[in-house]
C-alpha cells in the first residue's frame, strides 16, 4: 500500500476519526541508518543508529507535530495558524497552511535563522514576521495573540504536535524490534524530547510478563510494534543555551546551532520526566563540538544534518570517552533537520572549492595530488 503519512499509519494511536480531514505531506517514514564507520573511528564496541528526520518533507522532524496541529486546527474550523519559531517550526507551518489553504503567521529571531528555513516560510506564503528579540521572546508573544484573536496556536504547547512527534518512538521500535538500550538527541524547547518518551511509554506492553509472547503471537497487541522496555533517554543541549544543565531558565541564550538557541523551554517538566523515569541525563556541548560533529557524520558516513542536530551525536561522543555508555549497547540518535538547511555554516566550516583553469593538465595535477 502507498504510505500517505503518519495519520493513516497510526491512525489507531492518534486522536482523529473517520471525518477528520488529514493534511498531510507524506511525512514520516524516515531512514534508520546503522552508522558503519564511526564506532570504530570512536573506538567503541556500541551500536549506532540515526534516525534521520531530515528527510521529512521539509526537511525536519517539526512535519511530525505539524500533520497533527495543522489538522486538528482545520477540523476545529481555523483559518489560520501562528507559531514562534527558530526556523523550522515556521517551515513545517508554512508548507502545512499551504497545504490546508489556510492562513499563516510566523515570528522569527531578526538575523538568527538558518538561511534554508527562511526561504522556506517565504516561499510556502506565510506572513514572516521578524521581531527584535529572541525565541523566547517570540514565544511569549504568540501565546499572547492566540489567546484573543482567531489564530490557532502551533508551537509545541498545542498537545497535537506530541501526539504526531510520538510516533518516532514507533518507527524506531518497528525497526528493530524493541526499544533501543539509550536515546540520544538535542534539546530546546524540549517538545521533542518529550514526544519520544510518550511514544516509547505507549509502545511498552503492560502484559509481557502475563503472556512472554512479544516478538511472537502476542494476544494483546498482535498488530502493533510491543517494546519490552524503553530506552535511557539523553538530552542534549548547546553550552550557551542550557537551561536543563543549569536547572533555571537562561536569560540570553547564544549558540551557533541557532534552531535550539533557546533559554526558557516550554516542555520543561515533561523532559525532565523523561530524563528522570528513564534514568538518563542532560549534556552540554561547546559549539566547536556541535560542528565537529556535525563533520564527522557528514565525512565518514555521508550524513548532513544541521548543526542543531549534530548536538545529539556530540554529547554522545563525549558520554562515550567518559565510559558512561554501557559496551554492547544500542543507541539511536535522533538527528533532526537537514544540513540543506544552514549552508552558510556548513560552508564556513568547509574547505574552499580549488579553482584552477578549465584545463585537462591543471585538473590531472590537482587529482593526482589528492589521491
Ligand atoms: C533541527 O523551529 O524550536 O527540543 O522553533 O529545529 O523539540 O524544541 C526548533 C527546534 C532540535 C529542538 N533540532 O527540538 C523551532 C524550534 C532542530 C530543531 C530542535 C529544533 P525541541
């Protein structure tokens, strides 16, 4: 059968009816890609996955709340949405009110915002409202608008966006058929962190012990993806915009992995939950190693995410050389958005291209001195 997005696929586990008017783009449905070079590199003995939600429609795990939020706007009768955002909140918003034909509105940090999300909420004709000041800023004010004029309210706070997020924790289950032993990705509104343990909660059945079936005939749940346990969650922050680390909100959040530039997360008792009941953890990372690892999984396993969602895999790498990850394990790390999505940082990062004469001779010599 075609798969037409997470709706119909979950459909059973989501809260629509048969007259709920689905928009969707086909999101969901993304790789899970066994890393194949990098443990070694690393030294280690654990088994790596990514889960590479770049590939969503546009371009980022925000496709999965946005199917849900955007749907249950129209089913409710809004003729538009509004959402802050540190970019690809406004991209998802803006391809999904085009999609439904509604309206949309879009407050963005002036001057913070990847290049590739801004011309997505530009493209998709939304109303992008650029504000002097921050996220959180932002955040404030369109919690304010939503309240007295007739926009629905998108951001993460709308419990619709959870509900679709959840359902990576099922892909991933499906996948492997259990939950893995630790869940690695970055945090910043901290919505998403939040998704994955409510989507992993679902997934673990009440009756394994009663019956020790799953992974066979389960009585129970014969047709949905059973985990025997749910993973270690690990949430990841940059340095410069770690309120979880801090334990108190950060005034003047900075990081060059812009989409999780954010000092006052919404989600902020939900992920702590998560981290709590799962017996995981919060890490911070500098942006230097953002961005190395951002290159690593670019050069040694042809991955391109944006630099926001490389902070997963940093904080992983320095969990590893600590020793806290236990050997043998399997991990998963979420990465969240397309490297497409931030050139310009990726390009300052780069080596500059080789500019020679159109020349057979000239081309030869620089081939034969890279090989
Ligand atoms: C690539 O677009 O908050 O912890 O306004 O774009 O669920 O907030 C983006 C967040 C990680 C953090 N990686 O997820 C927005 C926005 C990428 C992101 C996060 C974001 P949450």
């Amino acid at each position: 059968m075609r798969y037409s997005g997470l709706i119909e696929k979950y459909r059973d586990r989501l809260p629509v009816t048969a007259s709920t008017p689905v928009i969707s783009l086909g999101e969901g449905n993304t790789p899970l890609i066994e890393l194949r070079n990098l443990p070694a590199i690393l030294g280690t003995d654990v088994q790596m996955f990514v889960k590479f939600e770049g590939l969503n429609p546009t371009g980022s795990f925000k496709d999965r709340g946005m199917t849900m939020a955007v749907t249950k706007a129209v089913e409710a009768g809004s003729k538009a949405i509004i959402c802050a955002s540190t970019g690809n909140t406004s991209a998802a918003a803006a391809a999904y009110a085009a999609r439904a034909g509604i309206g949309c509105f879009v407050l963005i940090p002036e001057g913070k915002i990847a290049l590739g999300k801004l011309a997505q909420a530009m493209m998709h004709g939304s109303t992008v409202i650029q504000i002097q000041g921050n996220f959180d800023d932002g955040m404030r004010l369109v919690q304010e608008l939503s309240s007295d004029m007739p926009v629905a309210l998108v951001n993460s706070v709308n419990p619709y966006r959870l509900q679709g997020q959840k359902t990576i924790s099922f892909e991933i289950i499906e996948a492997l058929g259990d939950a893995p032993d630790y869940h690695v990705l970055p945090v910043g509104n901290a919505g998403n962190i939040s998704g994955h343990w409510m989507g992993y909660s679902e997934s673990v059945c009440q009756q394994t012990e009663a019956c020790g079936l799953c992974h066979g005939a389960c009585p129970y749940h014969p047709a949905k993806p059973i985990a025997t346990k749910r993973p270690i969650m690990i949430g990841n922050q940059a340095a410069g915009a770690a309120p979880f680390l801090r334990g108190e909100m950060v005034k003047n959040p900075e990081t060059i992995a812009t989409a999780i530039r954010i000092g006052h997360p919404m989600s902020w008792n939900l992920a702590w939950a998560a981290v709590r009941e799962s017996g995981g953890w919060f890490n911070e990372c500098t942006d230097q190693e953002i961005l190395a690892a951002q290159a690593l999984l670019a050069r040694h396993e042809g991955v391109f995410c944006e630099p926001s969602s490389a902070t997963g895999f940093a904080g992983l790498i320095k969990d590893i050389q600590a020793g806290r990850i236990k050997a043998g394990s399997r991990i998963v790390i979420t990465l969240t958005g397309h490297g497409l999505k931030d050139p310009d940082t990726a390009i300052a990062q780069s080596s500059k291209p080789h500019l020679v004469a159109a020349e057979r001779g000239a081309i030869g010599d620089l081939i034969s001195k890279h090989l």
